[in-house]
C-alpha cells in the first residue's frame, strides 16, 4: 500500500522547536518533488517547504516560502525512507495542521502548488501556543 504517514506535531511554546516526520510506505522517495503544506483553522493549505529528491540521501533544489525561511528546514534519510521538516523558533502563526505530499517527477525543481501532488499524508497537528 502506498501512503505518507506524518508525525511529530505537538503543542510547543512560542519560540520552542519540533520536528515533524513523514514516512513513506509502499515507495521510494527517489526521484520525487517532496512538499510540506500547512492549514490553519480558516484559511486555505499553503505550501511551506519543498526538495526535489535523486537516489540515496541526495536532494537539490529546496524551496522554503519566506515566513519560515531561516527557522525551518526540510531533509531526508533515505535509509528510513523519510522526509523531516525541523521546525525552530516557532511562532504561534506556525499553528495548523502539516500535510507532505509527493509526485514522482523528472523536474529538477520542486513544485509548492498543491494541485500538482498526487500522495499526501494524512496531517499531524502543530499548536504554538504559552
């Protein structure tokens, strides 16, 4: 069965850090645009992190949107068939639910537009509040 399984959310304080996981299953992550979106409580899901992946632990191209730029960062383990986003200095305007996604592709730049994901996770919550 092919699906994305994410973890790690939480509730954390302002200024706090998590780590979310999203696991693929039935899959390998090589060769994929690799994305994290986020909802919050009414409005609508944005795209917030993306890596184009090669084989092994090897991925290029990463994208990150500009409120997160220099606190979050996205990464793999290929050997856990894994996709981390690191998650630092977290505000409470980070708080929402975190979705991965993934498309196999040949492009050599990840795509942040939700449309074009095909596999996504189910969602884990992150809450940022004192």
């Amino acid at each position: 069965q092919v699906q994305l399984v994410e973890s790690g959310g939480g509730l954390v304080q302002p200024g706090g850090s998590l780590r979310l996981s999203c696991a693929a299953s039935g899959f390998s992550l090589d060769y994929h645009h690799i994305g994290w979106f986020r909802q919050a409580p009414g409005k609508e899901r944005e795209g917030v992190s993306c890596m184009r992946t090669s084989d092994g632990d090897r991925h290029y191209n990463l994208y990150y949107v500009d409120s997160v730029k220099g606190r979050f960062t996205i990464s793999r383990d290929n050997a856990k068939n894994t996709v981390y986003l690191q998650m630092n200095s977290l505000r409470p305007e980070d708080t929402a639910v975190y979705y991965c996604a993934a498309l196999a592709s040949d492009d050599p730049f990840c795509l942040i537009s939700e449309e074009v994901y095909n596999n996504w996770g189910q969602g884990t919550q992150v809450t940022v509040s004192s």
